[in-house]
DNA sequence: CACTTATGGAACACTTGAGTTCCGGAACTG
DNA sequence: CAGTTCCGGAACTCAAGTGTTCCATAAGTG
C-alpha cells in the first residue's frame, strides 16, 4: 500500500493484517515484503476473473506461488486478503492539476496521466467487493469514500479553475457536476462492459460535460 | 414472473426452475403458485441485506416460512433462486408514454409512475447478484442486457419527441442521453447510499439531464 | 556452528451449508 | 374411501473450503 494514503484507510488496512514479522536482529529468515503486492495482485486477478463467491484461497496461493500459509501468515482471513487486495488495486494519483488554458484541455490531460488508478480493473476490483460489504460496514464506509473521493479529488480542481474561466457556469454544483464522469464510467464497466479506455472518456467530456458544465441549471427553454 | 418480460428473459427463467408441478387432474394437492412470489422476496430481502455469500437456504425458507424442500421443489439450486428473484425484482412497466407537453413533465411523469421498478431495491439485487455473473455468462448477458434496456426504454421515447419539439439538440446522441440518468441513479444507489427518490430524480432532471439534452456537443466556448 | 524465522507444499481438522430424504398432515381426484 | 401430490420442519449426507499444522529447506544473526 503506497504510503500517501489516507490515515483512516491506512488503519482499515492495519485492522486486515495479521501482526507483522518478527523484528530484525533476530536472525531468521527475512520476510519478504514484495511478496505481499504479489499475493495481492495474484487474489485481484482472480477476483476480477471469477468473482468473491468462486475465489478460493488455494487458487489465489496457486496463482501466487505462495504456500497457504504464506497467506495466513499475512492476513486472518479471505475476506481481509480480498478487501486489501481491493482497495490498493488503484493507486492515489499524484499528479500535479495540469493547466492546459481550457477545461477541455485540463481533463483530458488529467484523466489520460492518471490512467493508471480509474484503470478499469479497479472498478471491477470494487465491484467484485461489493457483495461483502453488507456484512462489513466499517470496510463499506472506507470503499465507498474512497471510491466517491478519488475521481472528485481529481476533478474539482479543473472545474474550479473552469469556472474562474468563465467555462463553467457559475451556477452550477460542482460537486454534482463532478459525479457525472465517475458515474458513466462506473456504468459502463459494470454493465455495458465497454472498456473505459481514453476515446470513451474524451467522448463523455466533449459530449457531456463541457456542454453541461457550461449551460445553466433549470433552462426550462421548453 | 410478469408475462409481459421478453422471451429471451423468459426462456432464462424457465432455466433456472425445476420440472413444474404435477398437472391438475391427477388428484394431490395442488401447488400454491403464490408461494412462488413470497420465495422469491425473501430471497430478495436476504440477498439485500446480507449480500449473495452470507445467504443461505436455511434463511431464505426461514424467511419464506416455507420448508426448504419447498425451494428445492421449484428450484435446482441457490443460484437460481436468487437470480430469478433478482431479475424479477423490478417488473416491467407497462406505463403509456406520458405527453405532458414539456420534456421535463414528460420525464417527471414518467418516472413518477416508473417508481416501483426503478425501486432502489432493484438496483440493490442486481447489486448483489454481481458476484455470480462472472461463472454464468447467459445470465450475465441477460441482466445487463435488461438493466441496461429498462431505463432507456423509458426514456427514449421522451427524448426523441423532445427533439420533435426542439427541446433537445438536433445534434443529441440520444442513447448516450438516454445513459445519464440510470448511470447517475445506480452510482447514487451504490455509493453514495443516498436514496433515489424523487426530488433527486428531479434534481438530475433539471441540472443535468434537461440543460444537457438541450446543448450541442462539443461546445469548445472555452 | 547453533539457533531462529520464513518459505512452499502437503496433510490435516472441522464446520458449514448445499442439497436430499423422511414423515405426519393437508389438500386434492375419482 | 384409497391413492396422490404438496407442505413445513426435521434429520441427514457429504464435500468443499477455510483455516491449521507439519516439515524439509532456505535465509538470516551472533
């Protein structure tokens, strides 16, 4: 887990493991800590192939090449494995808000350097975590800050800047404006399966959220 | 099970059941085809609640007051049970387009009197009904298929008569217009645990949907 | 070197839940 | 009436998967 995350999941992280290796000094074999992000990649990716249900945690040790109690040693349980597994899969981005001179310009460029964290196998990761977040509210609460935050973290800025810009109406609700993207792409991974690559998102930009961004709420024109 | 459903959604339902009764005539008692319905929104309200891996049998029949080889008599397995109740959550509705004279009373009509398959709960079961769909790709197909259909059903005919009228852009691509409301519904749904009631509804009307619906794509005034 | 800790693979323990069968009573037919 | 099918509740079967333990080997310390 990259260490510029939020202190609250950092410690719904800690809440997932089990104590940690004995201390250096010791003597004793090392534990090896690039095995962590292997084993969570390997349980990520048959997450996303088979779903929460279907996943065992002899597959994911499999798939790892890791003994079982490699996995045990790590995490109490599958469900602490998979909810880690889930929500480290996207990174925070650490881009600086880019300054193109339109808005158009800004998200474009935004969205296409942090391609990496609305990376498609992070909403599936979320999606396929869905199901056990009835059962685990402190966890459901995490996700879905998390998940809500990230895109708005990443697009309030832009549409800020925008309407100092006079590119964005002033009477609109940024933060309503800001869930638009978020919640096409989400759609469209979960259901129509389109690939949220860049020509998807540059479409939803020019065709969605400039006009919308720069046309007043209630135009009643009808 | 509505008879009006498609017959592709039929066909998948009558995969997911158990050889019927045994035909009237031959004495025995007869099968109360009520009893059907009540299974199916226990299972329903179970699913919800505790989400598809912590649902058992046990509590669906519990919840059904019904024996468990009730369930099995009509069902072959719990993943058909709960995704026939899941797909039949929402019924089809069988509204006349409402002609109100204005996009926005026609929208506002619409889904006002859509309420009960637009349900919250719907979007919840096929929420939690996500985790089977990667191991079953025909039901997969079908649901997202039908998700997807439902709301644009809907609306499609209301934007294109809004065209007619020249409430919505000549230039609209109305199936991605047709995408922004159900996408935002279902991220509300999903996320934000805000209910999708209608004042929200009306809200993403009039500050999304319609300013949108009436702008040209790529304004590029920035 | 002795001692310590981590590893992967295998064997193991056990419990949980899917699915099945049984049975007395209910509801039907002829 | 006898025979038939459905019902709910209970008892049952069994295997799959979670989680644990074991062990030879590996990788360290002093």
């Amino acid at each position: 887990m990259p260490d510029t995350e939020v202190d609250k999941t950092s410690a719904a992280v800690d809440a997932l493991r089990r104590p940690a290796a004995a201390p250096a000094g010791r003597g004793g074999r090392p534990r090896d800590a690039h095995r962590d992000a292997q084993i969570m990649r390997a349980a990520l990716d048959v997450l996303i192939e088979i779903g929460y249900d279907r996943l065992t945690m002899d597959a994911v040790a499999t798939r790892a090449r890791a003994g079982k109690a490699t996995l045990y040693r790590r995490w109490p349980s599958k469900e602490a494995l998979i909810a880690e597994a889930a929500l480290c899969a996207g990174a925070d981005s650490t881009e600086a808000v880019p300054d193109t001179g339109s808005l158009r310009g800004d998200l474009i460029t935004m969205l296409a350097g942090a391609a990496e964290h609305i990376d498609e196998s992070h909403a599936r990761a979320v999606v396929a975590l869905l199901p056990i977040l009835p059962g685990n509210p402190e966890l459901a609460e995490i996700v879905r800050e998390r998940f809500l935050t990230e895109w708005q973290r990443l697009l309030q800025p832009l549409l800020a800047r925008g309407r100092e810009r006079g590119e964005v109406h002033p009477d609109r609700d940024l933060d309503l404006l800001a869930l638009v993207l978020p919640s096409m792409a989400f759609y469209q991974t979960v259901f129509a399966e389109r690939p949220v690559d860049p020509p998807l998102l540059t479409r939803l930009i020019d065709e969605i959220l400039l006009p919308l961004a720069a046309s007043p709420p209630h135009p009643r024109t009808g």
